[in-house]
C-alpha cells in the first residue's frame, strides 16, 4: 500500500497535535479515575473535567454548565434536533422545524427520523453559491416552527452562512436556534452572544483534537429533553462515563486554535487562494463549488468537467495525495453529493468534483506539487475518456 505524503483532508478529520497529545496521556495513566468516583484519582478527573467545560465555556463567552460533552458532531446534532423536538412533543404543540437541504447527514437524518413521529421539515435551499439567506429562513417560518437549524460552514463547499442574522430572526419568533458549527469550531468566532445561537454542536477532531469527542453547547432555558439515560452525568443530561483523557485534550486543542486563530487563518488561505488561482487557471474547464469568499480559509472545492470524482481521487492517492469526493461519510456510495445538487450542480457535475481542504501543517511545496499531478492527471483521464468514446 502506497503512503499519504500529501494530506488535504482536513474536513475529514485532522491529526492531534502533539502538544495535545501530551495534555491528554496522564488522563490515561496517572489520572485514570472515574470522574463519578468520591476518592482522590476520581476527585483528580472531575477537576479535569471541571476546568475543561470552564475553558471552553471562555473561548464561548458562556457558563460552563452551558457545555454538554458528548461523543463528537453526530451525537451533539442528533441531541440538538431531536432533544428540541421531543420536548415540544411532550409540551408544545409546535411539529415544524426549519433546517437546509445542504446540512451534513447528522442534521438531514435526525430531521427524516423526526418526520416519522409527525414533524413536519422545511428544507431551504441554498443560493447557487451555496450561500443561505435569512430571508429564505424567514419565509419558510411558521406559527408552529420549533426549531430551525443552519449551519455554521458546509463541510463540502466551505461556505459560511450568515449566522447572527438568522439567529437574530429567530429570537425574535421565539423560535430555538442550533447551528452545526462543526466545521467552522478552531476557524471562525464562537462567541455564542455575539451568534445569538440556543444550540451549537463541536467536534474536537475537526481542529487538532482527538476523535469521539464534541460538545453541544445548550443555552440556559433551551426547551430541550436529554436522550440518553443511564448515570448522572453531565448533571443527568447525558448519560455515561465521561471521555476524560479526550475532553481535556478537545479543551486544549480549542485554545490553541484560537490563540493561533490569525496567524493559522491567514497562512492557510493564501495556500488556498493559490490553489484556487492555479486550479482555474492551469486547467480549462475547471469550476470553484462555493462563494469564491463568503467560504472557510481552508476550502477548495472544483469540479472538473468531464472527469470522474472518484477516479481523479484513487489517481491522487497513487501519487500519495489524500483529497475527498464530498463528505467523507458518503464516500463508498455512488450517490451525487447532496450538497452539489442543492446548489444546482448536475449529478454529472457532482460526481465530476473534488474537495480539497488545507491544514495548518501544509507547506508552498505540497500545493505545487498537488496543482502539477492535479493537471497532468485531469489531462491525461480526459484524453482517455475522449479515446474510449471515439
Ligand atoms: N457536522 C458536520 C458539518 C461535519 O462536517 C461532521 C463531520 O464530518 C459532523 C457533523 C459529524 O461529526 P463527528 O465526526 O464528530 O461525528
């Protein structure tokens, strides 16, 4: 098996940073209690935990006992939606709920989950550049709406949504908002006040930190019913022995990111803007998927007419380039992306694209070579494909 030297898979997950590392292995084999346990090895766990949700809760501008930890992106989205809905369930009337057709399968599969106990799902589309409106939100609003969740970034295309508005619209509805800020956690600002957010899900191995570890931040006097029952935990909202050794590394790795906010931020859009640039203009036929600036620093997303995703893909990888055909989690089906259709791309188009998405350890010399083999490999499968229909 050949090796990944070139890794711009970063949407997919990213490798914890070794000072992380360090922050989280005596939580494996010195301060191993459980975090429930009265004594002093548990004691020493609950202060870990305790300073972890404070210093999340810092970088949130929110109270710690706002933090729920929970196992990673799915598990905070799934509480999010369903939690929000099951309680309006038992106490309200309401059974409308507002999300995107765009959102990542956490959000989109909760939602269909939630249409079988009667709720009905609006689903906004969009604009072509991948950009949702509030206004669009705003329309598909409702006396009965419950619930509405955007995301914060799509995790395919990159694009930033107008958040603050459209939190701002549903406040004053009195409708509960959850953003799904799991790709723009470690990039974009999280200050819930200044979002205006009820509900925002982070996963910790989207920046640096280890996998199988998120929060859902719950704004107090969220209408919410907690799903998963077993212990006390987390104040009897999530049940389940705590991640310690991964909570205190997700904690750390999120202060890092934002400490290293600008200087990360910056190094890698220019990489990006680079990339972009060449893509377009060393290769014809080329198109960005995506506002070209309203997208995440590290995001490119093209699609190249005429030549298959997946076997541009398996052609990279040979070359030990590692780069994804749309979410990771789709990757194996041969369904178009759902993101590229709710822009309005072709199924043809979807699966002619690629996402390529940049990391803090990537260097001038890797996006060179990356545009070099990305131009003689498009080339060379279009002159093959162009050979085979003759
Ligand atoms: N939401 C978005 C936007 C994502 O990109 C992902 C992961 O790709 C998830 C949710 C799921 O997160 P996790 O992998 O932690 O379950």
């Amino acid at each position: 098996m050949n090796r990944t030297e070139i890794y711009l898979d970063h949407a997919a997950t990213t490798p914890v940073d070794p000072r992380v590392l360090e922050v989280m292995v005596p939580y494996f084999t010195r301060s191993y209690g459980n975090p429930s346990s009265i004594y002093a090895l548990g004691r020493e766990a609950r202060a870990a935990l305790d300073q972890a949700r404070a210093r999340i809760a810092r970088i949130l501008n929110c109270q710690a006992r706002e933090i729920v930890f929970t196992s990673g992106g799915t598990e905070s989205d799934n509480l999010a939606l369903k939690g929000v809905a099951f309680w309006h369930l038992l106490n309200g009337r309401g059974r409308h709920i507002v999300t995107t057709a765009f959102e990542h399968h956490a959000v989109l599969h909760s939602a269909e989950y939630l249409e079988r106990f009667g709720f009905e799902v609006t689903y906004v589309r969009p604009d072509p550049d991948g950009i949702v409106h509030p206004e669009a939100i705003e329309e598909a609003l409702r006396p009965d709406t419950i619930l509405v969740s955007v995301m914060y970034a799509n995790n395919e295309i990159g694009t930033v949504q107008p958040i603050r508005e459209i939190a701002r619209l549903c406040r004053k509805r009195g409708v509960t908002f959850h953003t799904d800020a799991v790709q723009a956690a470690g990039t974009l600002p999280l200050d819930v006040e200044k979002l205006g957010v009820d509900l925002l899900s982070v996963s910790a191995h989207k920046f640096y930190g280890p996998k199988g570890v998120g929060f859902l931040y719950v704004r107090s006097g969220t209408p919410i019913l907690w799903q998963q029952h077993g212990g006390a935990q987390e104040s009897n909202r999530r049940a389940g022995t705590e991640n310690v050794p991964g909570i205190v590394g997700m904690a750390y790795a999120l202060e890092l990111a934002y400490e290293e906010l600008e200087e990360r931020n910056a190094r890698i859009q220019a990489l990006r803007d680079r990339l972009i640039d060449d893509i377009l203009s060393r290769i014809p036929d080329a198109r960005l998927n995506g506002h070209r600036e309203r997208r995440l620093p590290n995001n490119v997303n093209v699609t190249f007419e005429g030549v298959d995703g997946e076997t541009l893909l398996l052609n990279l990888d040979l070359h030990g380039i590692a780069a994804s055909s749309g979410s990771a989690c789709t990757t194996g089906s041969t369904e178009p992306s759902h993101v590229l259709l709710a822009i309005g791309r072709t199924p043809e188009q979807a699966r002619s694209s690629v996402r390529l998405t940049l990391g803090k350890d990537n260097t001038p010399e890797e996006i060179e070579r990356t545009l070099d083999v990305l131009q003689e490999t498009v080339a060379r499968l279009r002159s093959l494909a162009r050979a085979r229909a003759r």
